[in-house]
C-alpha cells in the first residue's frame, strides 16, 4: 500500500506544480486550504458513517476517499508522507 500512496502523492503533487484543466485534483487546489481541509473533514465523517453502517465495499470506498483527500491536504500544507512516517517513527522510538 506504501507504494500506491506514495505513487499518489507524485500524481498529486504534479498536478499542485503542473495544473491540469479539468482535473479534479487541480479543482482542489484551485478552491483553497480551507476547501481542502473542508473535504478531509467530509471524508472523515462518511468514514465514520459506513464504519457504522455500511459494507465492506462502501467502507473501503470511504477510507480510499479519505486517503486521497488527506494527501491533498499534505501537498496544500507543503507535507509529505515521509515527513508523517518520520513523526511516526518519533513517537513509536523505544525511551533510551
């Protein structure tokens, strides 16, 4: 999964550097941080509702949703997946 989600932030991050007419993506960044920030919480929320409610497929659809849209934000705020992983690593380091 790293690799897909790794993949993704390229694709992501050349439509932030190379916008594309049309692009979903491209649409996003045009709205703003707070448009984008507006859809990670969206997605939050239809992630809670089909853990809840929904199926297995629905389920997967949401968190895939979630993911995108959370690595949006991470280009919007000048992040990557390597500065989460880092920051990750940091708080799972056994105490010296």
């Amino acid at each position: 999964m790293a690799d897909m989600l790794e993949a993704l932030e390229s694709i992501i991050q050349d439509r932030r550097n190379n916008p594309q007419a049309g692009s979903y993506t491209t649409s996003l960044f045009d709205a703003g941080r707070g448009r984008i920030a507006q859809k990670v919480g969206e997605e939050a929320v239809e992630v809670i509702v089909s853990a809840l409610s929904q199926g297995r497929e629905a389920q997967l659809d949401e968190l895939a949703d979630l993911f995108y849209h959370t690595l949006v934000l991470l280009a919007e705020l000048d992040l990557t997946l390597d500065d989460v992983k880092q920051r990750l690593r940091q708080r799972h380091q056994p105490p010296a």
